[in-house]
C-alpha cells in the first residue's frame, strides 16, 4: 500500500506528521547526545589537565625521572577515578603508575611548540580511555600522560540513551494521540460536509450543510457548497415548473393540430380547403412558438443571474421605446395612447427585464381596451402608472392575474388572444428589482397598474 493510495485525508496527514515527528525526534536525540558527550568528555580532560599540572608536576619536579622513580597512584585523591599516569623520556617509558601493572598507555608524538594534546580516545587492553598528554615545562625531553577509562562518561552516555529509549516512545505516543484528537476536531466538518452531501439527492435538494461560521476554510466550503445546492434548487424547480406548465399548455393546441390535420387528410379537398387549414395550423404554431419562449423567459428568470447584469439605467428611455413600439398597434386597434409626464429617472436593473415589464403592461392595457377608448401612461417620482379605460377585472381576480396561465373568463379578455403569462413574468420581473405593484380595477370601468421602483442609493 502506497501513501497516495491512502483513503482517508486523515491519515495521511497523521502518518505525515507521524514520521516528521519521529524525524525531528531522532535528530534532536542524536544533537543533545553529541553535545552531552562534548561536555562529559571536556570535563573529562580539564581534569586530567589540572591532575597533571596540579599533582604530577609538583610530585615529579627535582626528581630525576630516569632514576626510575616510581610513585603511587593511591596516595592521590583525584576528583575522577581509575587515573593511569605514564611519563616517557624521548619516547621511553621511564614512569609508571602501579595500577599500569602488564600496560602501558600509547606513545604520543608531540611537536616542540604545542606541547599538549588531549581527547584522544585510545584502547589499551580491554578499556577505551581518554588520555591528555604534555611536555613537562622545565624538560622537554620529557613527556606526561594522563589517562582514564571511559567507564564513568559510558555511564553518563548511557544513562541519556536510556532516556531516550524510554522518554522517545512515550513523547511521541502521546504527541501522536495529541495529533490525532487534532486532527479529529479539525477535520470533523470534513465528515459532517461529506455526510450531508450524500443525502442530498437532485429531487431532495432541501438539506444544507450546516457549519460553524467562523471564517475558516471549512466554514467558506460549507457556504460555498449551500449556495451551489440552493442555486441548484431553484434551476431544478424552474426547470420541474417549465416542463410542468410546457406539457401542461402544449397538450391543446398540439391536439388541435393533430386532429385538424387528420380530419383533412380523411378525403380529398379542394385547394381552398388544404389553404384554410395550413393557415388555421400555422396560427396554432405561431401561438405555440410565442408561448414556448415565454415559458423560456420565465424560466431564465433567475435572481442571481439577472442581478449580475444589474446597473444605471434610464428607466424614462426603456419606457419611451416600448411605447414606440405600441403606437402602431394601439392606432390599428383605434385605443388612444396619452402618454402623461415621463421624468428622467435612473434606477438600477437590467434593462431587458424592465422592457419586459412595460411592453407586457402597455400590451394588456390596449388589448383589454376598446376602441375609442384610452390607455395612458405616466412616470414620475419612480413611479410608473399605466392607466386603461378597458374592461376591468374582477375583484376575486386581482391577487390571481399574477399567477401563471391565469386567464379571466369573466370578462371579454377570452376573445382576446394570449396565454396568462405576461403578469407572471412582470410579477417576477418586478421583485427582482424591488419594485411594488398596485391594480386598481372597476369593471367596465378601466386598470389602474402602478409599478413603484427603488430610487438607487
Ligand atoms: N389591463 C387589463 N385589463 C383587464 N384585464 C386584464 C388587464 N391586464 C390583465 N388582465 C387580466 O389578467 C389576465 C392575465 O394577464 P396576463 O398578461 O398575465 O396574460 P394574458 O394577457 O392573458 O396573456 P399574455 O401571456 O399574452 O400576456 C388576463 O387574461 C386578463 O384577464
Ligand atoms: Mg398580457
């Protein structure tokens, strides 16, 4: 098993962090261990330099070392013990320590101008020692040797390899255990993330992650995460809706198509005939094909993406180039258009939509209009009023014009040809910019429809 083949985050980060502490642990160990050996062994020598310089010297100056002078070693008391003390005469061994019985320690060779050499670690029979070796002062032809084993720094090393045989595992257990509960606390959003998106599924799409928002990574990727579901919700529901209202609104006309074609086909008909049919099949079509991008427009009408568009638009100008646009129908219908104040007005929003909104208000208020009679529209103080002279609705009706395919049957709009959508589109449309709608409607009387927009900060 390779390390990239490790499943869980967790443990990868735990086996890194793992043998980076095992690393670190081990390097301190072999730094303090050389250290602590630097400083056993310096003292080891500083005091066989003062034995020698302090004791030896004294002992052996005024003597004639060749006379084979010999002295015993139990006499002294050293701060250290197992002193081996030997001084040559130009490399021959003239002085032994009685504890040097059978050894001797090693010759050293030492230049004339530096006359000491110490912390040399030597083997003599069985020990390991240290030695410190000088020329006595007065007779250069002389040298003095201190040496003692290592029995006692062994000792000392020793007992900080122990430590460390014990210590070390310990240490790293519990920094280990200390790691792992870490880890744990860090990366349970991790878990609770991974578990919530399981159960979120495209037709429940209700859940979200729930999350700790202090400002970290997580919490960011939790935010993240819920705002992509709840962006994923409302298109599942626009498209659930669209495909709801589609094969819902498609049914008819389809139907009449198909029956109007294959009553024709059932004989023989004159030219006339084929004509008036592929006129009446061709006006179904057009129907259908209005309908069918209105559905799209409705369907695209999603928040987020029409705020992202939102900026400084000149509402006055929107509205006078959709009424532009109305003069030719409403002189063919014989419906007056009065167009009122239009002050300059900038609001914030995204001039497609606004278009919408108004053409959608301007074309009921001439189609549910008679001839002869009047529509008028205004603008001033961000206030967009669209008044008709026209057939009314019904009180029980007001609050359901906006919802869609709601089409009254109670007055003259059924002759009238539409498909219940447009107020829908101007209801969202409206929201979307913040914009309050009022009707006002009398029967036979007129609509008063007044669009109320946010003046930008
Ligand atoms: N100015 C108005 N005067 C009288 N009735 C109206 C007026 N505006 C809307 N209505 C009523 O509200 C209903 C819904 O209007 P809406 O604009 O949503 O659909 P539509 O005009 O029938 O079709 P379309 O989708 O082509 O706009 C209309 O069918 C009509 O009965
Ligand atoms: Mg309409």
């Amino acid at each position: 098993m390779t390390f990239n083949s490790l499943k869980s985050v967790k443990s990868k980060i735990f086996i890194t962090y793992g043998v980076l502490l095992i690393i670190t642990v081990l390097f301190s160990n072999a730094v303090f261990y050389y250290f602590a050996k630097e400083y056993i062994y310096k003292n080891t020598v500083n005091a066989l330099k003062s034995i020698s310089r302090d004791v030896i010297w004294d002992d052996i100056k005024g003597k004639n070392l060749k006379d084979n002078f010999s002295f015993s070693i139990h006499k002294y008391e050293f701060s250290i013990r197992n002193v081996f003390i030997q001084a040559q005469y130009n490399g021959k061994i003239v002085l032994k320590s009685k504890n040097l019985i059978g050894l001797e320690l090693p010759i050293q060779k030492l230049s004339k101008k530096n006359s000491i050499s110490h912390l040399k670690i030597h083997k003599i029979s069985k020990y390991n020692i240290i030695m410190y070796s000088t020329k006595i002062p007065w007779d250069e032809n002389y040298t003095v040797q201190i040496a003692t084993t290592t029995k006692t720094e062994n000792y000392h090393l020793g007992k900080i390899i122990n430590m460390f045989l014990f210590g070390d595992p310990i240490f790293i257990l519990f920094v280990l255990l200390i790691i792992y509960k870490m880890l744990q606390d860090v990366l349970r959003p991790m878990n609770i993330m991974v578990k919530t998106a399981k159960e979120i599924t495209i037709t429940d799409l209700n859940k979200r992650i729930p999350y700790y928002d202090n400002g970290d990574e997580f919490a960011e990727l939790a935010k993240t995460l819920n705002n992509m579901f709840s962006k994923l919700q409302s298109s599942y529901k626009q498209i659930k809706q669209f495909s709801q209202d589609a094969s819902h609104q498609l049914k008819t006309p389809l139907t009449s198509i198909r029956l109007q074609a294959g009553v024709t086909l059932k004989k023989d008909r004159d030219i006339n005939e084929y004509k008036n049919v592929l006129k009446s099949i061709k006006n179904e079509i057009t129907y259908l094909q209005n309908m069918i991008n209105d559905l799209f427009l409705l369907a695209q009408m999603d928040n987020d993406t029409i705020k992202d568009n939102f900026e400084n638009i000149r509402l006055d100008i929107v509205l006078m180039n959709v009424i532009g646009e109305f003069i030719v129908i409403a002189n063919k219908k014989g419906v007056t258009l009065d167009i009122k104040d239009i002050d300059n007005t900038v609001i914030l929003g995204d001039s497609t939509q606004i278009s919408v909104l108004c053409s959608n208000l301007i074309d009921n208020a001439i189609k549910y209009t008679e001839k002869g009679k009047r529509v008028s529209i205004e603008l001033k103080n961000y206030m967009m009023t669209i008044e008709d002279e026209g057939v009314g609705i019904e009180e029980k009706n007001i609050n359901a014009v906006f919802d869609r395919f709601f089409r009254a049957d109670s007055n003259d709009s059924k002759i009238v040809k539409g498909y219940g959508l447009g107020l829908s589109m101007v209801k969202i449309i409206a929201n979307i910019h913040k914009a309050d709608i009022n009707i006002q409607s009398e029967i036979k009387v007129g609509t008063k429809i007044t669009v109320k927009f946010p003046k930008p900060i």
